[in-house]
C-alpha cells in the first residue's frame, strides 16, 4: 500500500505539483508562530514542551484517522495514505527553481540565474559567478531532495505509516523555524527541536548518502563522506554533500566549510595528517554538476523505489 500511494502521488505531481506554499504549510507555518509565541519563555525546557505539543497537534490526529481508515477498509486506509504522502512529498516543491537556474546558466544569464538563486535559498547571490550558482544550486538541490523525499520514504516504512512521514517533515520544519529566525538563532527555545531532528534524520540521511554512493562513483563518494562530512557545522549536511559530491565527481562547499568550527582555529596551521580541500575527489562545480545531480537524483528515486518494492514483496510473501 505503501509503494502504491508514493507512485500514485509521483504521479500526480507530474501534473499538478503541490507547491511549496500551499495553505496547509502556511497552516502549519503559523501554528507553529502561535506555539512558540506561547511556549517560549527563554528556556530549553519550554521549546521542549511546545514540541511536544506541535506533535501531538498533528502527528496524533494522523495515526488515528489512519487507524479508523483501516477499520474501513483498505481502500479508505489508501486514500488517506495518498493525501498525507501528497502533502509531506515535495519531489517537485523546487524542482522548477533548478530547472531554470539551470536554463538561465545555459543562457549565459548570471543575472537571472542569481535572482532565482536568492528567491530559492533567502541568501545573498549578488556577486557570485556561474560556478558559485551552480555550487550553491547543487547543495541546495541535494539537501532538498532527501528532506522532502528521501527521508520521508523512510518514515513511510514505519509502523506510523503516514504519521511517520507527518513526524518527519514537521519536527524537519521546527528544527529551521525555531532555530534559523534572527530572534531565535542564539536562544534555547529551539535547541530541542535541532535535537530531535537530528536523531529522527540519523539513519534516513546515512541511506541516503550510501543511495548515492551506490548509484555514483561509490569509492569517491565513501572516501569523501569519512573524510570530510565532519567539516561542516551541520553533521547531516556534511554527509549528504560530501558523499554526493563524491558520487557525482563535483567538490562541494568551501574553504572554510571544511575547517573544523572551533573558537580560534588556524586553517593555515592544522596538521599534515588532516587532509586539504584539494585533496577532494573530483572537480570543480560547474554547469555540468547541474545536469549530474540531476541524474544522481533519478537513479537514487529510483533505488529507493526498488528497495520498497522489495520490502512490499516480502511483506506479501510473508
């Protein structure tokens, strides 16, 4: 059941994409404003108890109605189950944002390029060249991939069924919206929500980034990943791009990405043994990367894919 909502919902988002803005993710967007308006008092153990209670608002009515579907019938258990995966599979949400940063660079259009880049990550592009645009865009591209699709596949196979996929994209959105705002970058409110998803993303995010390396160049990639994924200041980040930077021959990040973030480090003085940004595997980025990330991601939807399957037919065996 399970594989036939994610290809149903494919499907449908061949035709009619849900966008990024919809009104259930401004619905969610502002609960989650009012939560924390309420909740947050300076403390850690108040963006603890606001989590908790953004949960059980949305991930327990999910299971239930889930439940009462099954009672019946499969087909009512189904359809509620393609709704949910609708909503929290966003395979197309930027895809259009890629596609034409893509078109602009093959244009020679730095200048859209660019404006579709800051309309895309919120960060200022201004003075980046086409190979800084098509670095950022791949990062982007990848990152964006497995949280909106990758990891919601994994928490589909879980007992929760589309609860879990609920569980998954939320506590995702309340680890960048209690954390990322300028009025909540240095509090505690958010420090359980960053918590909390980094442990619901631990092992989605290692199968996706062994997904690359198994449908790109395995050895760069597994190279990069245990030698550089710890030079990011964000653990999941720097695994997905080191290991799909080096499954699809591109160096991903900068310099200083790849420095270890500790108060009053050298870059130029870190010991022989640690190895240097031009150790990477790979090349450059370049508007190639594009046109690569894009098939490093058709081929790891697709392992995925066959992976349920596979999962679906033991089931049924079973």
């Amino acid at each position: 059941m399970t594989l036939f909502s994610i290809f149903c919902v494919l499907l449908i988002e061949q035709f009619r994409p849900l966008r990024a803005d919809n009104p259930v993710y401004g619905w969610i967007v502002v609960l989650a404003a009012r939560i924390e308006h309420s909740f947050n008092a300076g403390r850690a153990e108040h963006g603890r108890l606001a989590w908790l209670v953004m949960m059980l608002a949305l991930v327990l009515p999910t299971l239930l109605i889930y439940w009462l579907c099954a009672l019946a019938g499969p087909i009512a258990q189904l359809a509620w189950t393609i709704v949910i995966v609708y909503l929290t599979l966003g395979f197309r949400h930027y895809s259009h944002y890629f596609t034409a940063i893509q078109l602009a660079l093959d244009n020679n259009d730095l200048t859209e390029a660019r404006r579709l880049l800051a309309e895309w990550t919120r960060q200022d592009v201004l003075e980046l060249d086409a190979q800084e645009i098509s670095r950022l865009a791949v990062e982007n591209a990848l990152v964006t991939t497995h949280r909106h699709v990758f990891g919601v596949f994994f928490w589909l196979l879980m007992p929760m069924g589309p609860a879990g996929a609920v569980l998954y994209r939320v506590s995702e959105y309340l680890a960048r919206a209690w954390n990322d705002p300028e009025h909540l970058r240095n509090e505690p409110f958010g420090s359980f929500a960053s918590k909390a998803f980094y442990l619901i993303d631990w092992l989605p995010v290692r199968l996706t980034a062994i997904a690359f390396a198994i449908v790109g160049n395995f050895e760069d990639a597994i190279y990069a990943w245990r030698n550089f994924a710890q030079r990011w200041g964000n653990e999941s980040t720097g695994i997905l791009l080191s290991a799909g930077g080096g499954a699809m021959g591109v160096r991903l990040g900068t310099p200083a990405e790849y420095a270890p973030e500790l108060p009053g480090v050298d870059i130029a003085a870190l010991e022989p043994s640690t190895p240097d940004i031009d150790t990477l595997p790979g090349d450059p980025p370049s508007q190639r990367a594009l046109q690569s990330a894009v098939g490093l991601i058709w081929r790891s939807l697709l392992l995925w894919v066959l992976l349920l399957l596979l999962v679906t037919v033991t089931k049924w065996i079973g």
